[in-house]
C-alpha cells in the first residue's frame, strides 16, 4: 500500500456526525424567510438564511449543506444567478437547489431553472406541506448518504490500520525467524529475502538482494533445475532436503518450501521459506552411524563368540573324550590319587562344553529365524517332554492354562519355557513338593505369560543381575549350571520385541514374567504363516 | 559271515584325534570291519577311483564335513560323479550342528549327517549307530 496516500480531503465544513443536516434559505425578504423558516421547523435540519445570492455564495463556502431554497427574483444577484455561481463551487456543485418562484412567473423560468441543476420548483405562495415534504426528501436523502460516506470512512480507516497494524506484525515476525522468507522470478532472481535468509546464505545486510540468482547458492544448480520441474508441476514443494552453498562457499543442509504464485498482471514468482538444518542433519548422520557402529560391534562380537565357541569345541571334544576313555579303560593302573585327579579332568572338560554350548545358543539367539504363528502348547508339550526325567526325579507338579498361539520362533519359545521351567525345578526347596503354575494373560498389545514356582526365590538385588551372561548365585557344587540360562531367555524374549521381569522373595519362590507382544514388532523380523 | 571280510569303512578325518578315536571305539565294539582311515578327501578320492583290488571298495564312507583343502562338501560333489562311488553311503561326520549344512549335505547326496561325539561314551554309541549301514551295504552289495 502506497503510504503517501492520505485520506480523501475533508468537506467544507466539518459535519459532525450528530450535527443536524442543514438547510440554505435564500430570499430577500425577511418576512418571507420567517415564514419558510416557520414551515420547515418541524424537520430535523438547521435552517440557515441569507439574504442575498451574494451572502448565499459566502455561507456555501463555510457548510455543507443538504438543500438550498432560492428566491428567484432578488434584486442585484437574482436566484438564477446566484443558483450558476453556487454550482461553480466544487463544495456545492451537487448540493440540491430548490427555486421558489412566483406562480405568475412563465415556464421559462422553470426551463432556465432546471438547465441551471434545479432539482425542483416550487411556486408561491408556497404550501407549507408540500415544502415541508420536499425538503424532508432531501435531508433524509443527504443524511443517509452522510452516513455512508461515514461507514465508508471508517471501513478505509480500519482497512488501513489493521493492514498497517498486519504488516508491523509481519515485518517484525519476518525479521526475528530463523527461517529464510524469499521470493524469486521462476527463473531464480531473487527479489525480496527476510535477515534470516541472508543470515543462512552469509549474504550482508547492505548487499542487493536482486543481484543474486538463487541457482547459485545450491551445491548443484541442476537440482534447483529439477525442483523447479517438480513446482511447475505439483504446484508446491514441501521440505526439501538439499544441500545449499553460502556465499562464502560453505555448503549447508536446508530444508526448502516453495510455493509457484500467479498474480495476474505481475507474472509468476516463486514465494519460499528455508531452514538451515545443517546441525540437524549432522546430529542424525552422527546418530545413524553411531547406532550402525553399534550393530556392527554388537554382530561383530556374536560372530566372534559364535566362532570362538565353536573353534573351542574342537579341542575341548579331544580332553573331554580321551580322558572319559582313559578313565573307562585305564582305572585299574592308577593309585587312588590318580583316580581323583583324572576325576577331577573329565568332570571339568564337561563343564567346560556345557559352558561353550550355552554360549554357543546364546550367540545364535535371533540368527536366521523367522517369526511365525506358534501354538505354546505343542512347546509346552515337547519341553515337558524334554524335561521328563528331572520332572520324575523330583516329583514336580506342572500346572498350566491352556496357551495362546502367538507370533514368534518356536525353537526359541522352547528355550524360554525350557529355561524357566528347568530353573523353576532345579531351585526348589527341600522341604516341599516342587510346584510350577504358568498362566497367560491377554493385555491390549501383548500376552504376559507367567512361570512361578514354590523355591528358594531370589533376593531383590539380584533380579537384574541373573539376567546377565555368566551370572551365578550360587557355586557349581550347590546347584549346576553355566549361569547362561536367563541371558538367553531374555535375549530369545528381547528378539520377539518383549521383556522379562522378576518378582520374587528369598524363600517366598520366584514368578518370572515375560510378555510377547501379540503383533510382530521387531523390524526386520518377517512374520512367515506355518501350519 | 565270511563275507563281513571284504570291503571296509573309509573315515575322511583331518583330525588324528579324531580318527584315532573311531578306531578304538570300532575296536571295542569289536565290529568284524576294517577301517580305512584318510586324513583328507584328496586321499579318500583316491581309494576310490583306483581301489586296491585286495580290498575293493568301501562299504561306508564316513566323512568330515570341515577340512583343509577339499571339505566335505567338495568331496560329496566329487563322489556324486563317480560311477565306483554309486550305492556307497556316505555318512557326515561334523562339529556343526548347523540346519544349513545338514541342508546342503543332504541335498549333495550324504546319506545322513551326525555330530561328532563329545565323550567316549558318545563315540561307542556313534559305532552302534552305524553298524546297520555297513551291513545293509553288505546286503545290497552281496545281491
């Protein structure tokens, strides 16, 4: 908006709004006023007199009026007359001029009246209602245009202010963004850029924004080319990533928007926004090659545990194998310290393969298996089966609900209840009939499967402890085992997308929990339907 | 059972632990077969392609799936193309329990796939295991 453009000028006379429309009544003769004057006293209007045209012309110069009466035939300035100079002045030149003429007076004089921008005649003597009447016509008609002329007025005056009052707001709002605000000719010059552009492209304060093409702050000026197809055809692009040049030839990540506008008239430009998200960018890339970096040690150290455990079999298999056949076969040439020691190699060569093994399942957890639909209680079934022999031995009860089918690997769902079973058995109590209860609950994204037994339980600050690789509370002779068993369920239950936790009391039995979620939720994991 | 005489085990085993151990539970079993023991599948083809014609072939091949040089693998694709080895059971013998290799084992014509024992008492059980394939090699040989 043009700021020098100032508001129409003001009338004559400052026309208040509450004033009262006014009327001209021009006559030579002061009865005659008096008498006019007495007429139009009932109508909402001041009634303002002169005495001559001449006196007439002065006061048309000072108000605004709503209609002018005029005697005709005044003596120096007839009405005629004064009617032509009253409709030179730009104040009055559409103010309504009423004649009053004598009844006797020819249509001449109407003629000359009317060519002269009379709006009406009207004959003496004059009749009060019909003046009264005419007159009202005209106050009514320059009161209502009075106030629209003011509504008008106000809606300019308000239309202007809230534009001045939006474009303060806009002005300030574009010069504290971070965002660079632009606008460009489609072929790329730019023609206007908020302090946040030229604060990401390094462009100063005084330079001439028009002298830059915006081409040239891309790294590769083919992919504006390109962008610019893609506006050209979609109309508008949204976050853009790309990779932008400052002037001083620092390359920066941006995010780019960009709107294609027509106006009509003033061509095509390009309105657009551009953030700089170099840090963001440089914080995500550091994330990504973080985590790859940790997936890679992580698969790299698997990997090694899954060869070293495996080249350790080898030579493991040779002491564990000769000296069980040396004992079988040569007992008899050894004294009985002999017998000891040798005892003492062929129980440690077996620990050391369960150890190996275990670690071995521990490291294969999750390779190269796909999830699928599993029904639990076939796994129950054959892990019940697997543990037959120490289920007899100790006289175990094994209770359990009917199992879901759920979404997971069968082999490792084995090891999980095997796991937890086998530990819910070996951890039993003297005094009592060991009792293992699994139940399942459906929750809204998992089934919460639950293993408890009646033994030793654990105390509190070891339940995240027991988790870890290698953890033991207690010695090979208490109770055996390699301390791998719940890494590996937790790995196996970790791989479905779930987790495990522990409630449990010294001598109250423990109840490990584990969820599965009812979903496949790890990416990666393939969901394949078997019978 | 003078038959039992002719023919023999062929073990391919890099490992002389290994090998020596197969032949003592073989011996303690006291199975009336003789072992012919090879340290790689270079030397087992061998006994194959140009028998000692005092012993002819053999009755069963037990083979080493990990090996320096040819592996197992590499030997059962060998044997699938040699007319002297057809009706031979071969017999893998191997510290993987991998599904994939059992897989492909199979797939290369190996007979069944067995993981090496870990004890003495593992090794007298692998003989009882065998023993019904020699013999029935022995049958359909002798028909």
């Amino acid at each position: 908006m043009d700021p020098d453009e100032k508001p129409p000028e003001p009338h004559v006379e400052a026309a208040g709004d509450d004033a009262q429309a006014k009327v001209l009544l021009v006559d030579d003769r002061e009865d005659k006023l008096l008498a006019i004057g007495l007429v139009l006293e009932p109508l909402r209007a001041t009634v303002i007199t002169a005495r001559s045209g001449k006196e007439a012309l002065r006061l048309v110069l000072q108000h605004e009026f709503a209609v002018i009466l005029l005697d005709v035939s005044m003596p120096i300035m007839d009405g005629f007359e004064a009617a032509a100079l009253i409709r030179q002045r730009k104040s009055s030149e559409r103010t309504p001029i009423i004649f009053i003429t004598a009844m006797s007076a020819t249509d001449t004089h109407a003629t000359r009246g009317y060519s002269l921008g009379a709006v009406d005649y009207i004959y003496a003597p004059v009749l009060p209602d019909v003046l009264r009447a005419k007159v009202g016509v005209f106050i009514d008609l320059f009161e209502r245009s009075r106030e629209i002329r003011r509504q008008a007025d106000w809606l300019r005056q308000e239309a202007e202010r809230r534009a001045l009052n939006l474009e303060t707001r806009l002005d300030g709002l574009l010069n504290r963004l971070n965002v660079g605000v632009f606008r460009s000719t489609v072929e790329g010059q730019l023609i206007n850029a908020n302090p946040a552009f030229r604060r990401i492209f390094g462009i100063a304060a005084s330079a001439d924004i028009t002298g830059i093409n915006i081409a040239n702050l891309y790294q590769q000026t083919e992919e504006r080319s390109a962008l610019i197809q893609r506006l050209e055809r979609e109309g508008r692009i949204q976050d853009h990533h790309v990779r932008q040049r400052r002037v001083d030839g620092a390359v920066i990540w941006a995010s780019l928007s960009k709107t294609l506008v027509s106006e009509t008239g003033s061509g095509r430009w390009i309105d657009g926004l551009v953030e700089d998200i170099t840090t963001r960018k440089e914080a995500e890339a550091a994330l990504i090659a973080k985590s790859e970096e940790l997936a890679r040690s992580n698969a790299e150290l698997e990997e090694f545990a899954y060869i070293a455990s495996h080249d350790l079999q080898e030579p493991l298999r040779m002491v564990a194998s000769y000296s069980s056949l040396v004992a079988d076969r040569y007992t008899a040439v050894l004294d009985d310290k002999g017998r000891v020691f040798l005892g003492h190699l062929v129980e440690g060569a077996k620990r050391m393969q369960n150890l190996v093994r275990d670690i071995l399942a521990y490291s294969k957890v999750g390779k190269s298996s796909a999830l699928q639909e599993v029904d639990c209680e076939l796994v129950i079934e054959k892990v019940l089966y697997n543990l037959q022999q120490m289920i007899e031995d100790c006289g175990a009860e094994i209770r359990h609900v009917r199992l879901p089918t759920v979404i997971g690997d069968p082999v490792l769902l084995g090891q999980i209840f095997q796991n937890l079973i086998g530990n819910a058995l070996k951890f039993r109590t003297k005094h009592a009939r060991p009792v293992v209860d699994i139940t399942v609950a459906q929750g809204e994204r998992e089934w919460r499967f639950s293993v408890s037994d009646n033994g030793i339980g654990i105390a509190p600050e070891y339940h995240e402890r027991i988790f870890r690789v290698f953890q033991r509370l207690h010695t090979a002779s208490e109770y055996a085992g390699t301390g791998i068993g719940l890494a590996i369920c937790r790995k196996a239950i970790e791989h479905h997308g779930g987790t495990i936790t522990l409630e449990s009391e010294v001598g109250k039995g423990a109840t490990f929990i584990f969820a599965i979620p009812l979903a496949a939720m790890r990416a990666g994991a393939p969901v394949t339907t078997s019978v | 059972m003078s038959a039992l005489k002719s023919g023999f085990i062929l073990l391919v085993e890099d490992n002389a632990g290994d090998r020596m151990l197969f032949g003592e539970a073989l011996e303690f079993v006291r199975c009336d077969i003789a072992l012919h023991v090879a340290a790689s599948a270079e030397e087992a083809l061998r006994v194959i392609r140009e028998p000692d014609p005092s012993k002819g072939l053999p009755r069963l091949i037990v083979l080493d799936l990990h090996m320096p040089g040819k592996d197992g693998k590499a030997m059962l694709s060998e044997l699938a193309r040699l007319p002297q080895a057809t009706g031979i059971p071969v017999m893998m013998l191997t510290s993987s329990n991998r599904p994939r290799d059992q897989e492909e084992c199979l797939a290369l014509g190996a007979f069944g796939f067995r993981v090496k024992p870990n004890d003495w008492v593992g090794y007298q059980e692998l003989i009882a295991y065998l023993q019904p394939f020699w013999q029935g090699a022995q049958r359909v040989g002798g028909a």
